[in-house]
C-alpha cells in the first residue's frame, strides 16, 4: 500500500472512529446526539454476585451519559415522552419474549415564597433539605416517577402486566432526585445521600415469577472506565504500554441507571442462554391528547413508537458500525441485523491498527468476531437453537464470581461469568474488545497474545478519584457489591468533588 493511500485511509477511520464516538456508547451517532435523555451508554447482564442473591440476573441500562456534577438548575431528569426498555431473548431467535418497560412522569410543584405582597414560583429544583427517607420530599420542586410494565412477547403487541411494588401493592415507583449537592441532602450530611437513594430500592412484584425481584432508578457515578481523549486521537497512547498507566477520563461523571434484578427462573425457557438488550424510543401520541396525557390516570395511551437508541455489546456502534449505518443500527431491532453482517465479519478497526502500528490485521470474514457479537460462543454463551443478532448473551447456568475474585479479563482469563459471557460493572471491556478484534480468539496460543489496553484499569474492587487517578480511599469505589452495584453518584459541592 502507497504510503498516501495508507494517509487517506487512517484519516477516513479516523474520521469514523473519532467523530462520532465518546465512550462505550456515549454519543455514539449523529441522531441520538440531539436527544440525550434518550441516549443508552451502557448495557450491563450478570448472574448477581451480592451475597445471597445468586439465582437472580442484574440488568442496568445507563442513559442521559456525560452528566456533569454541576449541571443544575434542572439536572438530568429522563424523558417523559419517551420510553426506556429492556429486552430479554430466551429461545435465540432474535426476537424479544420479555420486556421491562419503564415510562416516567414528572411533576413540577411549581414551589413559592413570599415576595413583597406576592408569591412568587422559585427558579430552583429544591427550596430546602431532602431526605434521607424517600417520602421525604417536601422541599422538591420537581418530583419524577415511573411505571414498570413487564410485555410478554412483541414489545408492541404483547400482553402486558404491571409490575408493582411488593410492599406496598403500588404501580408508581419513585425516583431520587439527583445529587444536588450535600447542602441539598439532609442539610450538609456528605453520607446522606446514599442512603436516601437505597431507600429508592424497592422489592417487586413480577407476574409470572414465584419470587420477587428488585428495581432501582436513579443517578449514579459513571462505571464505564476509558482513556478516552487519547483512545480516539488515533490511538495516541501505547497499546502495549502498562494496563494501569492512564487516566480513566469519565471519573467526574454520573449517569442514570435503570437497574433490575430478575429471578433467573423467569428470564429463562428451555435454555440456559439468555439475550439482552436495551433501547429507548420518543412517542407520538395517537389519541389526539398531545403531552398532557395523564399515564397515571389513564394508562398507556395508543401510542406510535420511533426507536432512537438501542445497546446490547458494548462499543459496536462506535467502533464496528459504520457511519453511514449507525442511525439506523440504533433504530433497527435484532432480527434485521443480517444487514450489518458485514460490519461483523469484515471489520474496520484492525485496518487502522494496522496503519497506525503496522501490526497485521486478521484475515476476513471473521468468524471469531460474528460469535462473539451475534451468536454467543460455543460451549459457553451460545444458545442451542440461534439466529445471528447483536446482543449481549448470558449463560445463567454458571455461577456468579465475589467482586472481590473477579478476573476484569473474563473469559479470556479464565473467568466464565465476565464478558463476553454477559457483562459485569467491573470487566475491562475496552481491553478484552482491543485484544479480540485483533484476533485473540484466533489464536493457537491466547496465553501469548499481545496485552493490548487502553490503559484505563478497571475491576469490580477499583476505586478513581474525580480527577481520575487510582486511589485507596474507598470512599471512592466505582462500584459496590450490592444491587445495583453501580455507586452513588459524584457531588460536586461542596468543593473538591468527592464521593461517599
């Protein structure tokens, strides 16, 4: 290859990988950077490893990424015309059997204080201390909450039952307000507002299901971990440089998690293989109501839906897709993706490895690559009967690994309940896609294959300071053994920003 035709061709990928991508799915296409509330940036599926929760699945979608501590007056409430799902696969055919649905309604108190001979509405989200109870919320000015409806069969047309809180009976859930700053949260208490958010932790009722499972919504401090500013400058960083010698560039922000946990005998069939994936999507209301529909009161009006985001594998749309397909990857469902086969099986981003470190490319199709993002592997995640589709499969017959003995490498290291099997808070994806997409799997001896990383580490014990940094203060943790195991959210007041 001409040293100028090599030129063009790291500009044009770099183009695709660095324009339109920032993080594991954070911005990842032209479209869903106009909607950000409705922008999913990271699917997570795993057996439960919080002590004694081992027959049940964790399911965490992230939306609204990128959230920056001091982004008041509003914060980042999700989209109350939009709705959020999860979707579950358990007989491989690439068509959904079960779906989470999440539909969220926001109320605006319109909160006042006297001014002069007049009440006057405030400016503000709060006008006083919340917390730490749940209900304690009178001082909120803006009060979100949703419904869970569980759809068997097509998401669209299935028979749907509402999920209620197995305490109290109720539809309506509640959802933390994000964190404002201590201040805000029980009057400067720094450990407040972790405890406030638990008590969003509900049980529920699933129908179908013999056990109840658990839901939680609400803010929570970014878990994906990358060097991201030099990962998509051209890989300008040093790929067989140590694992831990970068920064992790997302450890100031938060993110909006819906998170589940689901008892393992309702997600699964006849096969212990399961597949997930989620997507959001706006709403055109057909009933002629417009915006002022009361879902409460009323219900789920007969609505028109348009899927704007959807995330199974982390990193295929920013670093498989193409840019010309991307929007319409994220509008696509798994059983059309015979379409992006190619992007599969002939993928780009070794080329420009390639270009950039004259390191040799693995030869095309790669079968190695379609089984780990559209079939599941063999012998361990692959569904007996399957229909090629991205999305994250999990084997639920193997058992869950403490955070603690967890291998950030899965499987390539041995550890067959991290990714690809599934995908837990503390898999380093970012080195484990690196390391397959230059054909690890391809290769007679795995143990010798280049360990090429980012640099941003990551584990299930790891803890970031806000500036990025590893640090022992486990005040600091990105993760917690617990549901929903993602950790509560950065403050950024008062001054330096810290965690608790």
């Amino acid at each position: 290859m001409t040293k100028l035709k090599m030129g063009t061709m790291v500009i044009a990928l770099a183009a695709m990988a660095g324009i339109t991508v920032q993080g594991s799915s954070h911005r990842e296409a032209p479209g869903i950077s106009k909607t950000p509330k409705l922008d999913g940036s990271d699917f997570y599926m795993f057996r439960s490893y919080e002590a004694g929760r081992g027959d049940f699945v964790t399911l965490l979608a992230n939306y609204s990424p990128l959230q920056d501590v001091y982004g008041g007056p509003n914060f980042f409430p999700l989209d109350a015309d939009g709705v959020y799902e999860i979707h579950v696969d358990n007989d491989g055919d690439a068509r959904e059997d079960l779906t989470f649905q999440f539909k969220f309604t926001n109320i605006t108190k319109n909160l006042t204080v006297p001014v002069g001979d007049k009440n006057v509405a405030i400016p503000l989200i709060n006008i006083g201390p919340i917390g730490p109870g749940a209900a304690n919320t009178a001082n909120l000015n803006v009060k979100e909450s949703y419904v869970l409806t569980l759809i068997r069969g097509d998401r669209r047309t299935g028979r749907r039952y509402p999920v209620k809180n197995a305490s109290t009976g109720s539809p309506f859930f509640r959802k933390p307000v994000d964190r404002i700053g201590d201040k805000s949260i029980l009057a400067g208490d720094p450990t407040a507002y972790n405890t406030y958010a638990n008590d969003h932790i509900f049980p529920i009722d699933i129908p179908g299901c013999s056990s109840d499972g658990r839901v939680f919504v609400g803010q929570r401090r970014e878990g994906f971990v990358v060097n991201l500013a030099e990962v998509f400058d051209l890989i300008n960083t040093n790929p067989l440089g140590p694992v831990n010698g970068e920064t992790n560039s997302l450890a100031s922000k938060n993110v909006t998690t819906l998170a589940l946990e689901v008892p393992i005998a309702c997600l699964v069939d006849n096969d212990p293989v399961i597949g997930g994936w989620t997507t959001s999507s706006t709403v055109e209301d057909k009933d002629g109501r417009g915006h002022d529909w009361d879902w409460h009161r009323w219900g789920p009006p007969r609505d028109r839906f348009t899927q704007v985001s959807r995330l199974g594998n982390p990193l295929v749309n920013e670093l498989v897709i193409g840019l010309k397909d991307k929007n319409a990857f994220n509008n696509a469902e798994p059983k059309e993706d015979a379409r992006f086969a190619t992007y599969v099986t002939h993928p780009t981003l070794p080329i420009l490895i390639q270009a950039l470190f004259g390191v040799g490319a693995p030869t095309s199709p790669r079968a190695d690559l379609v089984a780990v993002f559209l079939t599941g592997v063999d012998g361990l995640n692959k569904p007996a009967e399957v229909r090629p589709a991205e999305m994250l499969r999990l084997n639920t017959s193997i058992a869950p690994v403490a955070a603690g003995a967890q291998n950030p490498i899965g499987v390539l290291a041995g550890d067959t309940a991290g990714f690809p099997n599934g995908r837990r808070p503390g898999d380093d994806v970012v080195d484990i896609a690196l390391r397959a997409v230059e054909g690890i799997l391809l290769s007679p001896d795995p143990a010798t294959f280049p360990a090429l990383t980012d640099g941003a580490f990551v584990n299930a014990t790891i803890a970031y300071s806000a500036d990025g940094t590893i640090t022992g203060n486990a005040a600091f943790r990105l993760f917690r053994d617990t549901f929903p195991y993602l950790a509560t959210p950065i403050s950024g007041s008062p001054n330096p920003l810290h965690q608790q």
